[in-house]
C-alpha cells in the first residue's frame, strides 16, 4: 500500500497514530528517567572497616627462639646469663632488659616463667623445662582452661583450612597476639555487625503480627505460630 493509495482522512489517522505513539514513548521515557517509585533498599550504608581489622597477619611478631641479634653478633640468652647468678627480681627494677613493661597481674617474678638455670627455656614444673618455641605450654601452667580452649580452636586464632586434607592449619600461639610481659590487650574499637536484608528491621517494612522481642530472622516467615508472650520465650523460640 502506497501513501497515493490513502485517502486523506488515513493519512491524517496515521499521522494523529504516530505522534501519539511518540509522545506515549516519550512520556514513559521521562517517567523512568525521574523514576518516582524508585526502590529504597532498607540495607544501610557499607561501613569502612580498617585495613589492620581485616588483615591475616598476627597481631605481634614474637620471638620463639632464645636468640638476640646485636650489630653483627648474634647471642643466645645463656650467653649472657651464664656469666653472672640469677637473682629473684620481684619488687625491683630491672638493670637489663628495660623495655619491657611488667603489668601481668601478680605474676611479677622473672622466674615464674624463666627457667632459673637454662635461660634458653622457659620454666616448667619443678626442674623441668619448657622449649622457647612452645610458649602455649608455659601458658598452660596458670591458664588451663584457655589453653584447652586453644587446643579445640575455641580460644585464639586460626589461619589456613578448615579441613587439614585440604592445605596446611596453622594455629597462633599465645604470644603472636598476647605480649607475655603485658597480655591484657589494648581498647579496640568493635567491628561493625553484619548488615543484611534479613536482619535489619524498619518500621515501614514490619508485618502486621511484629513482635519487638520477637527474633529478626522470624518475622519474616508467613504465618507464623503464636508463643508464649514471655521476651526470653519469643526470642529463643525458633
């Protein structure tokens, strides 16, 4: 069909067509543009957590053998100490080592933990002595309950795999995040909780049937039972 082959009033039907058309397009075109029901996730902002809070490194670089490196001579403890007799320091300065800040609750005598006469190991029961680079077990004399829970990677950290078949586990020994001489740790500032849709509660987005007690996670099924109207009932039902 040939526009000679239409009459004027088609013509014109399919011109009043085509700019409607046009302006239907353009109309719905300007609509998403400004985008009026634009969806508002109830998701809050990410928050910048610190490079040193997401690290993999150990929180200190401790030293698991009983050597000293100074100038171009390196020592091992006995060195030195061999050459003069050990003495009980509790209740005095130190003449050596001042550097280190002794704030370990009662535990302030230097052979609690040093062996008095193998100054390469560290003091066990009695006679007996601990290897320099097993310091967990040092710790386990006075702190056996936290040391079990490191046994069973409750206490402390642990990098690598979570199934040995599938690479190396390595576990942090105390002193690669606690200073033995000052083990209390420092203030931290709290990383921030997770952030998802499914825990974070707004007014707008509450069922009709929300309880404030009630645990975030349930909410959300669809016709969920009634409980006990106790809060540690609601909040501990699953």
């Amino acid at each position: 069909m040939t526009d000679a082959s239409l009459s004027k009033p088609q013509v014109d039907a399919l011109s009043v067509a085509f700019y409607t058309i046009g302006f239907v397009f353009l109309t719905v075109g300007c609509v998403l543009w400004a985008n009026p029901l634009r969806f508002k996730s109830p998701a809050k902002p990410a928050v910048y957590v610190e490079a040193k809070m997401r690290g993999t490194q150990p929180v200190r670089t401790p030293q698991l053998a009983p050597v000293l490196t100074h100038a171009t001579f390196t020592y091992q403890c006995s060195d030195c100490h061999d050459l003069f007799p050990s003495s009980d320091t509790s209740g005095r300065r130190l003449s050596f080592h001042t550097d280190i800040t002794l704030a370990h609750g009662i535990n302030d005598r230097c052979f609690n933990c040093h062996h008095q006469t193998d100054r390469n190991a560290f003091a066990g029961y009695r006679t007996e002595s601990i290897p320099f680079d097993k310091p967990q077990l040092l710790c386990a004399k006075c702190h056996g309950p936290v040391y079990q829970d490191w046994l069973h990677g409750v206490h402390g950290r642990t990098d690598g795999y979570w199934n040995a078949q599938f690479g190396p586990v390595r576990r942090l020994k105390c002193i690669e995040c606690h200073d033995p001489h000052t083990p209390a740790f420092a203030s931290l500032k709290p990383a921030p909780g997770p952030n998802t849709l499914r825990t974070t509660t707004h007014e707008h987005d509450k069922p009709a049937n929300h309880k404030p007690n009630r645990n975030p996670l349930m909410i959300w099924r669809k016709g969920e039972p009634q409980h006990a109207s106790t809060p540690d009932a609601e909040r501990n039902t699953p």
